[in-house]
C-alpha cells in the first residue's frame, strides 16, 4: 500500500493526502484549498498531483476550507467519487463550498477588470459556485463510530476530534493482501475543556499515524481565562475609549465560541449596553447549522442551555446579511463589537471594517486565532507599522490584542494528551503534517523525548509504502 502526502507538508493549510490500495483503490484524505500566499496560492490549488476522475473515495476529516476547499475544484474535473464525512461537516460544507465559489467569482472579476485594462486575456475562478452546488452529490454522511465499509477492503470510522463542528479523526482498516494496516488521521485537534463542543475522543490503536502538528511549539493560556479577557477588550475599547472591537473571527467554530462567551456575560449582566454585530452571512449560516447538531455539544452547553434555550443569541445581538447593513457598520460612530469573517483577515467584510478603522486609536483588533505567516492577519499582529489593503498602505493605529485561548487548534500538551490512547510502541512510524516546518521540528523533539520512536516530517509529494 502507498501513501502519498500532495499538502499540508512542512506548511499549514493545504490538506491533501493519498492511499492507493495493493488492489488499486484510490482513497483521498481531505482536499484542502491552500490559502494565504497571494498569487502563488492559485497556482499551488491547480497543481493537484493526482487525476481527479481516479479518485473513488474521498474521506474528509472535516469542513475548514483549508481541508475540504477544492472537493468542487476535483469535481469541475471528473471526480465522481464518495465523499465519506459527518453528518455536521456535510451540512458545513453545503455553506462554505459554496460561499468560497462566490468569493473566487468575485476575486475574479475584480482580477479580470485590471487584465482588461493591461490589455491580458480574462482568467476563471477555480471554480464557481454551481460547482460548490453540484458538486454535494457526492457526499454521504456517516455518523460518529459507525463503521463504513470500503468496496469490502477498507472500513472507515469517524471519532471526534473535537476542532469544530462534525470535525473527526479518521479512522482505518484497510487490507493489504494477507495483512490489514490500521491507518490513523488525526486531523485538526481540538483542545479540551471547551465550553461548546465535545472533548477530543481516544481511536483505536493504529500501526501508521498521520498528526497535524499546527501548535506543536507553544502552549495556550486557560480557556477558563478567555471570557475576562474578552469581557476586558470590551470595556476597555467600547466603554473607556469608546470605539469599535473588531473581532475578524473563522466563520465555523470561533465565531459560535465568542458569541457564546457574550451571550453568558449578557446573562450574567457583565457585559456593557453596547451593540454586537455578527457581520457574517457564512457565520449566521454556521450558527443556524450549530443548533441543528446538538450531539455534538459537551455537557457545560448542555446544562447551560436548560435555562438559556438559546446560547448563541441576546437581545443587543444582532446577525447582519446584506451589504448594505455591512457598509453602514463603518458609518457607525457609537462603539460596539463587530465579529466578521475571515479570521485571517484575508478576505470577507471584516477586510472592508479594518481598512475603514486601522488608523483609528479607538479601535481594537482582537485576534482569536492561527494567522498564515504570509497573511494581512499575520502582518497586524506581528507589528508592522504598515499594511496594504486592498492596494492602499495604511498606518496601524488601532490597539492589537491577542486570545490564543480561544484557538480551535490544541496546544502541544492537548496534542500529546490526545495521542496518549496509542500504544506508542505498536506505532510503526509518525507523521508530521500540518504546521510549519520549525515547529515540526520543535514537536518532534517533544514527542521523542516522551518515547515516541519513527517520527517523519515529510516532504512535498513524497510516497512512502506501509
């Protein structure tokens, strides 16, 4: 059996990963869209290294675009194969997929405005919304620890990870002429303790073990801390300096985690008779989808729930869809808290809010998780006196803070904790994906020093037999 590793290889987002069977079966792990690298991006998302319409099973660990953002670019291809996922991630990726075909049609033609006016032939999207649409057909949903069997060669089993919504870790048992190898994808971890969502759950014991490694060289602060903190950012910003809270936020998972924290201040009477803005539509989508899957959901939620029916939800919220209602937010002269899309403040309206407001003493932006290296997000918050946006360089002024509590992605104790459920001696080798490429090295000597043995970090495209 092979295994070929086409992303998320010594870098973060990119997704992909291929097992072609003894037998000839060609299994794709994810399908991820690599994100923040400008031009270069698109390029890297053409060059898939592999012939979409010879894929028969696709097997997605869940809905971040950076796992699942090129599943309607295969199908515009020949894909027409299964793609095997939770019931949540399903449902996610009927938004996202789709909301990521609108963005590229829009990025497009903005593009396509300029070519025209250098005299260059148009250029298309990767793909458009319609192949987002169409492109559903091919999922089927296979709840939590329900084994799928594979063409009677593979079973599959889904076990929470505990990173968003309907997020799992794969898990394998694929015969190989007379041996079967248990194969494990860990994913993207989730941290334990949440306030929303389920622990991470431990998965039979594997031979081969594919982990994401994204926070593999630090450690976050409590959860338990987040809400003062968050509580702190706005009274600080809204009620001393009465500004606006920026809150570029991912729109699945972190979005829901903070509108969650404010509704319990609401309830507890702590937060200030200031306005909340969810500026989002994918986000409000998301919500929607959130309250449709409670089994997801970990006991506080629950509990909280049995006085609170609605926990993403209060009066001084309010979830905005159309453009228009966007624009006028930047015309807002009373402070208030403004959570948009993307969290890497890439693209989406939270763009437009800080372009309108970096300049602004009164205004903070509040980062609430991983930022690419190479993204606006990343170039805020590192300290850069200036930044381009949308072609315009603009002094940064406003307040920067910072919650890494609130991440999606467990720390490099959460990880460890995770992968204590395997017997580290009947792992037969390790590897290393999703995280930059220092930090795997950092992880590495982690994991060795705790008895793991056969640690890989691989290499772009590199094949390795099991």
């Amino acid at each position: 059996m092979e295994l070929q590793f086409l992303g998320a290889t010594r870098e973060v987002t990119g997704s992909k990963h291929l097992i072609t069977t003894k037998r000839g079966l060609n299994i794709l792990l994810d399908c991820g869209m690599y994100q923040g690298k400008g031009l270069e991006t698109d390029e890297m998302n053409r060059d898939l290294g592999f012939d979409p319409a010879k894929i028969d099973y696709l097997i997605l660990s869940h809905a971040h675009i950076d796992h699942s953002g090129l599943i309607p670019f295969i199908y515009k291809l020949g894909f027409r194969g299964t793609v095997l996922c939770t019931p949540a991630t399903r449902d996610l990726c009927a938004i996202m997929l789709a909301d990521a075909g609108r963005i590229q049609e829009a990025d497009v033609h903005t593009f396509n405005k300029k070519r025209k006016a250098q005299g260059e032939e148009p250029v298309e999207p990767i793909y458009t919304e319609q192949d987002a649409q169409e492109c559903m057909r091919c999922f089927i949903s296979v709840p939590y620890h329900k084994p799928f069997n594979i063409e009677g060669e593979v079973i599959v089993e889904f076990f929470d990870a505990g990173h968003i919504l309907g997020s799992s870790c794969v898990y394998l048992e694929i015969r190989d002429g007379r041996r079967t190898i248990k194969l494990g994808f860990t994913g993207d971890i989730g941290r334990y303790d949440k306030r929303i969502l389920k622990d991470p759950e431990p998965f039979p014991q594997v031979d081969y073990l594919i982990m994401e490694s994204t926070y593999g060289d630090r450690l976050h602060t409590s959860l338990q801390n987040a809400e003062q903190e968050l509580l702190m950012a706005v009274l600080d910003t809204c009620t001393k300096k009465k500004g606006k809270l920026i809150i570029p936020s991912f729109a699945i998972g972190r979005a829901q985690e903070i509108i969650y924290a404010l509704d319990r201040l609401e309830h507890s009477k702590m937060l200030p008779d200031i306005d909340v803005f969810v500026d989002s539509p994918l986000s409000v989508s998301a919500t929607n989808i959130m309250r449709l899957h409670d089994e997801c959901f970990g006991p506080e939620i629950l509990e909280y729930m049995s006085h609170d029916a609605d926990p993403f939800g209060f009066d001084r919220l309010q979830y905005i869809q159309s453009i228009e209602a966007s624009k006028a937010l930047n015309m807002r002269h009373k402070p208030c808290v403004i959570i948009s899309a993307s969290g890497m403040m890439e693209a989406g309206r939270v763009k437009h809010h800080i372009a309108n407001h970096i300049e602004n003493p009164a205004t903070t932006i509040l980062c609430v998780g991983y930022c690419e290296p190479k993204t606006l997000g990343a170039k805020i918050m590192r300290g850069d006196k200036e930044v381009s946006i949308f072609g315009h360089l603009h002094t940064v002024r406003a307040e920067l803070r910072r919650i890494e509590s609130l991440s999606g992605h467990g720390d490099y104790n959460e990880m460890m904790r995770y992968v204590d459920c395997q017997n580290k001696k009947r792992v037969k080798t390790l590897f290393l994906v999703h995280g930059e490429e220092e930090t795997q090295y950092r992880f590495r000597d982690t994991l060795t020093a705790a008895g793991w043995k056969h640690i890989e970090i691989p290499e772009f495209r590199q094949k390795v037999e099991l």
